[in-house]
C-alpha cells in the first residue's frame, strides 16, 4: 500500500501511521499532521474492511497542566466541567444532565476541527449519580487516565485524551470550601 506525506496526495478519508497505527481523518485539501502519538510524519490509508492493528490501549500520562488549577480555581458554581486548552486559549466547558457531544462534527457540543478527532468521538453522560464517558466508535479511541476504554465513571481530575486533545473533568461539590475551611 502507497504511504502518503501529503494532504494533496491522499484525499480525504482515513489513514493510519506508519510506525503506531495512530489514525487521522483527513478532507480533501488537509495537510497531513505530525502523528500526535509517535512524532511519525508517514501514513498509509486505512481500509474500511481490511484488518488494521488497533490503537494501543494504554499510554503514558503527562504532568496536569500549569493551567489547570488556575481554571479550577476560577469555578465559582457547582457542578462537572471539561477543562482543555484549544489554539493556546484555556476553555471550560459546563456539563448539564444528560448527554455531551465531543467530536468533528459541526452538531457536536464540544468540536475539535482536528483530524485527529472523529466526527463523533465521545459522549459524556453526567446524571445526579455520577458522569461516565464512551466511545462513540471513534478511529483513535477515548483514553481515560492513559487508559483505552468504552464507557468509564469519571472522577474529579480524571484526563480524557480525545484524539491529541487532553481534556480534563472537574467536578466541583456545593459544599468544597465548608469542607475545606
């Protein structure tokens, strides 16, 4: 199977790298990316009935990021929120009952406009008795704390890993700082 380095050369559609298996999703003009998990700068089409090798299913975490702590600290309200950093800018995002959609598609609630990100990647459900996170049926998968998972309970600080996005849950209780002070 022919390797592509280029956008121009490969079309749209879906292709693996070369060295992980790691997946982007390209359109028609899109530069090919740098692979987000290996460095690799060499794809080759992933087939849509062929046999591939799948994602890995566990990988190393980074150190929270320094802004972390500061959006945390910046919550007034109760409540689940994504944390995540998108083109240098640090946004959080309110979870309400029911379900969130993460994902490529112009319908999903949180979009990343990245080839790396499935049009629809996650869902996150959050109900009084908790909030989980599923894949749905992404190429790259849903990572929770580096590992791969289908559907997972989050917990306060938990880091989502949807494709080279790291997103982070923060949930915060009505009565944090009594428990504090």
């Amino acid at each position: 199977m022919e390797a592509f380095s280029a956008g121009t050369l490969a079309g749209a559609g879906s292709f693996r790298c070369d060295s992980c298996g790691f997946a982007v999703a390209l359109h028609e003009r899109d530069a090919v990316p740098g692979c987000p998990e290996c460095g690799g700068r060499r794809f080759k089409r992933a087939s849509l009935f062929g046999e591939t090798d799948p994602p890995p299913a566990h990988h190393e975490l980074e150190a929270p990021p320094d802004w972390l702590e500061d959006a945390r600290d910046a919550l007034v309200r109760p409540g689940e929120y994504l944390a995540f950093e998108d083109d240098e800018h640090v946004r959080v995002v309110p979870l309400q009952d029911g379900w969130t959609r993460i994902g490529r598609s112009l319908s999903a609630h949180i979009r990343f406009d990245d080839p790396t990100v499935s049009r629809r990647h996650a869902l996150v459900y959050c109900d009084p008795d908790g909030s989980r996170i599923l894949d749905d049926r992404s190429l790259n998968g849903v990572f929770r704390n580096g590992d791969r998972v289908e559907l997972a309970e989050l917990e306060d600080g938990d880091e989502i890993d949807i494709g080279r996005f790291r997103v982070f849950y923060v949930s915060l209780v009505a009565n944090r700082t009594a428990l504090a002070g």
